[in-house]
C-alpha cells in the first residue's frame, strides 16, 4: 500500500498555541534573526491567543501568530513569524487569514515590518501611521537629575517620577484607558510582573504618565510609555535609564518627533521603523498625542 501523500504546509491545520509551545516561538524568533525573547512569548501566550502551524514532523512549530484581544472594540495581531526554510509558499497568508476569521468583526491592528506590509495590504489592512525604532546607550544630561529615596525629580522640567506602587494599577488603568482608547487591564496588571522597573509620573497626587522597562536579549526596552507631554516623556525616560546599565530600545510614535530628537541627542541612534495598520477601523482610538511607545509592536 502505498502511503497518503502528505499535505502541503500550506493546507497544515492551525491549532491554539499554549505555553507549552513558548521554546518552538522563541526558536522560530531565532531563526529570523529576531531576539528569542521568551520572556516576551511567555506574556503573549497568556494574555493573548497564539496560533500556530506545527511542523509535519512534530518537530516545532513552521508558523506562529499571536493575538491579544481588547474586547469588542480593537485586538492586536503581532509575532507572525513563518520558519526561513518555510518562506514563499504561502503559509503567512494562510495563518493571517485563520487569524482574521477568529476575529470576526472586531477591528485588527498591528505593527508591520517592510518585509510584511505588502501582504497585509493584500489582505486589506491600511496603513494609519508609523513607529521609529532608537537604540543605544543612555546618555543622562550631566547635573540634569536628583536621585532621592528612590525617585527622580528633573529639575529643568519640574517632572517627577518615582517607582510604581501595587496601589497605582487602578489609577494607570484609568489613565491609560482615553489614550489607547479600549480597556488593556489584563495587559497592565502583568506589567509589575512583567517589567524590570516600572516608573510612574504624578503632579499634585495625580498620575500623568507610566512607563515599563522590560528585558530583551542584551537590551531593555521602554514600553508602554505613556505621558501626558513630551516634557513627562524624556522624564520617565531618563528615570528607567538611569537604572539599567544595558543598551535601551523604544518604538517611538513617529508623530513624537522632538522625543526622537532628544533621544538621539542622548545616545540612542535611529533604526528599523514599523508600519501601523488597521482593518475594519480607519485608525487607532484613543490619544495619540499621550501615547508615545507601544509596551511590544507586538500588542500595540
């Protein structure tokens, strides 16, 4: 008897990822060159949904994709990755449309690479703005800050910063809601657990800006960083900087120019930028002018 041909990788049944496939996604990572960034994976495959296409030897995964839901009103597709030996044969596409059918009618956003942007637009994505990537060391402006107790105070902006607290969740939850524009509780309340450092702003009491550093290979990345300016921005910067000796990295909102600016004017050197894209909506809710960096382009 003769054995059933096997089907192409590109007819493979999609299945939901769990955490017992967070080495397959880092190796997948891996072998586009990207960071393994299992601490990464580990917070997608929990408070997200990942899905995969698994190799027709058992070995691995050939595709993943993952999605973090924020209810009825906006979810976030990010992490398509397809293993190199895999590539042109159609499996992105295929996953991307699995993918779009889970969704239904809630509206897609996510951050795309040049290497994908032209698949997404088949797909009927569009393109609604752009992120700046900058890396690099940290240069502090000399005599620019006082470290007291733990907090930091910028005396040329009069911005103070200090060390989240487990009882300001509720107040960056409230915050946090007009300038992404739907409700990411389930993502922020991971962040303390997430995040190396997580540094809040506050005047008179009230909370007007948060900030995350959270490890990815030899760096740290800063996100989610939102500020009420620009001014609370460098702030809250400048105090995640200050206590990290790696290399930082941050997608910046491309419409926050002068916080670029700055951030090269400190050491950080420009890199890659992303395209941000939307379907079934004609662009992100909420308030672009307070949101300056995404916590990963993988969950906006």
């Amino acid at each position: 008897m003769h054995s059933p041909s096997p089907l192409p990788l590109v007819d493979l049944p999609v299945r939901r990822l769990t955490r017992g496939d967070l080495v397959s996604c880092a190796d997948l990572s891996e072998d586009r060159g990207w960071p393994r960034d299992e601490h990464r994976w580990a917070l997608l495959l929990s408070a997200g949904t990942g899905y995969g296409i698994a190799a027709p030897d058992g070995k691995g995964l050939v595709a993943a994709c993952v999605m973090t839901s924020y209810g009825a009103g906006l979810a976030a597709v990010g992490m398509l990755l397809v293993a190199g030996r895999h590539a042109r044969q159609g499996i992105a596409r295929r996953l991307m449309r699995h993918v779009m059918e889970e969704a239904g009618s809630t509206p897609l956003s996510l951050y795309a690479t040049p290497q994908g942007q032209r698949l997404y637009e088949e797909l009927g994505f569009a393109h609604v703005g752009r992120t700046e990537r900058a890396h690099g060391r940290f240069r502090a402006e000399a005599r620019a800050s006082a470290v007291v107790r733990g907090s930091v105070e910028l005396r040329a902006s009069a911005v103070a910063t200090r060390p989240a607290a487990a009882d300001d969740l509720r107040a960056m939850v409230q915050l946090d809601l007009p300038v992404f524009g739907v409700d990411r509780t389930h993502i922020i309340a991971r962040l303390p657990s997430f995040s190396d450092r997580l540094q809040v702003a506050e005047e008179n009491g009230e909370l007007t800006g948060y900030a995350g550093l959270w490890p990815s290979d030899d760096d740290h990345v800063v996100g989610p960083l939102i500020a009420r300016d620009t001014a609370t921005a460098k702030a809250l910067v400048t105090a995640l900087a200050a206590t990290t000796d790696r290399p930082l990295r941050i997608d910046v909102d491309a419409r926050h120019e002068e916080l670029l600016s700055w951030l090269v004017e400190r050491g950080l050197e420009p890199g890659s930028g992303t395209a941000v894209m939307t379907y079934g909506v004609p662009d992100l809710p909420g308030d672009a002018t307070r949101r300056f960096a995404p916590l990963t382009v993988a969950t906006g």
